[in-house]
C-alpha cells in the first residue's frame, strides 16, 4: 500500500476512535464509528485477492446495518424523550436496539457470523486492528450506557457468546480464525459483567487487547497462519516461540499468568452479586477455549521437527522480534502480581 494512503487510513483510525470515545452527543459517535468503518476498509481489501474483497465486503454491510440501527436507536430515544445525550438512553424500545447494533460491531453471539470469515480474510496486522482497536468504540458506548441496558438479554448473549466462542474454535486449523473464535468468547466474559462493574469490562478489554496484541505480533514475526506452519516455527526462533506458548495459555486464563486477572474479578463479582449458577456456567464453558489454547500452544512448542506433518518447509525469514512484541509478550504474562494497581484504573 503507498505509504500516503496507509498514513491517512492510520490517522482516520485514530480519528474516528478518539471522536466516538470522547463524544456526549449520539450523532459524534455515529460519525466516529463511520470513519473507522471506512478507515479500516481499504487495509482489509489491500490484498486484492478475491477473499479480502469479499472480507471487505461482508464487513461493510454488517457495520453499515449496525450503524444504521445504532442511529435508529438514538433518534428513537429522542423522539420520545428529547434527549441526544449518550448518557441518557432510557427509553426500553432504544436499548434493545442499541443493544443490537453494538452487538452486530463487536462479534456477539448471535451476530457473530460476519467476524471469523473477516479476520480469516485479512493479513494478520489488520486482523490484529479488527480484534482490537475496532472493538474499543462500541465497548465504550455499551460502558456509558450500561445503566440503562437489560441484565437479562445481555447475560443470554454473553453466556451464548462464551460457549460458541469455545465450542466453534475446537475444530479449526488456521490460526486467524482460532483468534477470532477467541475474541467472541472473551467478548462474552466482557459483557456479563457490564451491568454490574462497567470498570470491570474495561479492564478485561484492556488486558485482552495487550494479551492478543502480543500473540498476533508474534505469529507475524514468524508468518504463522496456519497449525501445520506453526508446528515448525520452534527452529526458526525458539526462545519467541516458548514465549508464545505462555502468551496463549494467559489468553488462556491459567494462572499466575496475567490472563487470569480478569477471569478471578469477573467471578468474584458475579458471585458477590449472588449470581453464582451465571459465574459457574461461564467458569465451566471456559474449559472449551482452554483446549483450543493448549492445541496451539502444543503444536507451537511440543511438536518438535523432525514430525510427520505434511508441510512445504519455508525459507527461514528475515523478521526481527521488535521491542513492541518483546514488551506486550513480557506484559501479557507477568502482570498478575501488580493487579492492586490494574484495579486502580479509572
């Protein structure tokens, strides 16, 4: 890509995310959420092979209806309230259609369909975008209007997210979509909690995006897409390697990795709010993500060349492990013993 047109695209990103974040009025945040439908497009199609048009495709359609319906909810509440404040969704009709539209951007069940096909689509850097910047928006708006949005509905479509999540990436090959089965079950453990400790959903995004970051980057360095191609990244750099077996088993949620944190204070705060049977279903259904991870991470460190994978051998490549990958690798898995300070985190 020229690198005016990638400057540009970058700019527009950074743009539409800071607008929608920083936005009181519903028409700004629309505006923002568009900019960054149209920023992101061109680095998704920028291949010109026939499944990134089509990625490209599938996801402007599916942010076109979400946008359309996020904006049909705004003008709903103010018609009958005569507020545009974002804070100041209440009318029952809007929240149910915001509720919708936000989920159709981020990937929740059942609005899912679109996320996996367009990550699988992508180059890995732009499916690191997808999974992370361009979530950051809508998870901002469901944490400003989480006072006002359905505990019911939400924990059906966090609990159906977790387990189809889990449940969807078992049988997958390629690594793009195991991420992507991956983010819509972290998204479910994200939304449970919304209503009760918005503070707390921020915090599981944050440390999600640090924690993905560092394994998409990894998977660069190596130019890994796929199991096969991953089973034979050990000889070509070894100590990054070990590094994203611990990456994926934070993802993971073992301890006394990072990736725990955030699964122990979704748990602690549903059992508090007396909703013990929500917080054992989700504990229980994050078992099935757990075998997709140690699957990958087995095929990354355990299965050691020479094997019997059928596998055209690749040049070794001239990627360096940069210092972004080196900080968010050591980050996603020593952080656990400095939460007192995470939950300090406005």
């Amino acid at each position: 890509m020229n690198p005016q047109a990638k400057l540009i695209t970058t700019l527009s990103l950074l743009m539409g995310t800071t607008i929608t974040i920083s936005s009181n009025h519903w028409m700004m945040a629309w505006t923002g959420l568009e900019i960054n439908t149209l920023a992101i497009l061109p680095l998704i199609s920028k291949s010109h092979h026939p499944r990134a048009i089509e990625a490209s495709t599938k996801y402007f359609l599916v942010q076109a209806t979400a946008s359309t319906l996020l904006l049909f909810s705004s003008m709903t509440n103010a018609w009958f309230t005569g507020q545009w404040d974002i804070s100041q969704l209440t009318h029952p009709v809007s929240c149910m259609l915001l509720t919708t539209a936000l989920s159709m951007k981020l990937g929740l069940v059942p609005f899912h369909f679109w996320f996996p096909e367009v990550l699988q689509g992508s180059s890995l850097m732009t499916s690191l975008l997808l999974a992370t910047i361009m979530k950051f928006p809508p998870i901002i708006l469901f944490f400003l209007t989480s006072a006002s949005l359905n505990p019911t509905l939400l924990s059906i479509m966090a609990i159906a997210s977790a387990a189809l999540g889990g449940w969807m990436g078992l049988n997958q090959t390629q690594t793009r979509k195991i991420l992507a089965f991956s983010s819509i079950s972290h998204l479910g453990w994200m939304i449970i909690i919304l209503i009760y400790s918005p503070k707390l959903t921020l915090i599981t995004f944050y440390l999600y995006t640090l924690t993905t970051a560092a394994i998409f980057l990894t998977l660069h360095t190596t130019n890994t897409l796929k199991l096969s191609s991953m089973m034979t990244s050990w000889t070509k750099n070894p100590s990054l390697t070990t590094a994203l077996m611990l990456t994926l088993l934070s993802l993971a949620g073992l301890p006394p990795l990072t990736g725990f944190l955030p699964k122990w204070l979704t748990i602690q705060e549903l059992t508090k709010q007396e909703l013990t049977t929500l917080a054992t279903i989700i504990a229980l259904l994050s078992l099935l993500g757990l075998f997709f991870y140690l699957r990958l991470a087995y095929c990354a460190t355990i299965t050691l060349p020479p094997n019997s994978t059928n596998h055209m051998k690749q040049w070794r490549n001239s990627k360096s492990v940069t210092p972004l990958t080196t900080a968010l690798t050591a980050l996603s898995i020593v952080l656990l013993p400095l939460s007192p300070m995470i939950l300090t985190i406005p």
